[in-house]
C-alpha cells in the first residue's frame, strides 16, 4: 500500500505497548507534489513524501523484530497472523484435567 506524509518518514519504526509491538514500514520515498483548486479560484502546490507502506502489529514474541530491522524490503506485504489453536492439544488438555480428577477421587 501506498501512504503520504508531509515530512520524511524513518525506513523502520517501532512501538511497544500493552505486550505488543507495532512497526511502520516507510519504504522506497518519493517527494511529489499535487496542485490543489482553491475556493477562491486560485491553487496550491502541496509537497508530499509517498511510501511503500505496512503496519504490523502483534504480540512481541510472535514478531520477527530483529529480521524486519535487517531486511524491511521482506515484509512490506507481511501481515501478523496468529498460530491457529489446535483442537487436538485442546482436546488432549482437557484429557489431562478430567484425568487429575478421576486420579484425586473427585467427580466433575
């Protein structure tokens, strides 16, 4: 995608919070300049800077950080996506509980 800015933006920018981290890809800038028709009649010149742009967002460890610092070019079309639960190790968990119960003399 595509995004605007009106001042020069860093390759790679990073923010922590809330357990999570979000980057901002700003690559392969362009400075452009589009005119713009006034009420009055008249233009204005508007400079820009166009990026190839992404965000990412998602929980640190499940980030490749260090990688997208080195090579940012790689995940311009990157999109976080969480490792689907798997019903087996759910299924198997649960297993697991009823087991400690029967095994302690409970009922459930």
């Amino acid at each position: 995608m595509k995004a605007r800015f009106t001042q020069q933006q860093q390759p790679v920018s990073i923010v922590r919070s809330d357990n999570k981290i979000y980057i901002f890809l700003c690559l392969n800038g362009q400075q452009k300049s589009e005119l713009y028709e006034d009420p009055d009649g008249g233009q204005t010149q508007e400079n820009y800077y166009e990026y190839d742009y992404n965000e990412i967002c998602g929980p640190e460890p499940e980030i490749p950080v260090a990688d997208i610092q080195s090579h940012p070019e790689n995940y311009l079309d990157y999109q976080y996506t969480p490792a689907p639960d798997d019903p087996g190790t759910k299924a198997l968990e649960e297993i697991e509980k009823l087991k400690a119960v029967i095994e302690r003399g409970l009922t459930v």
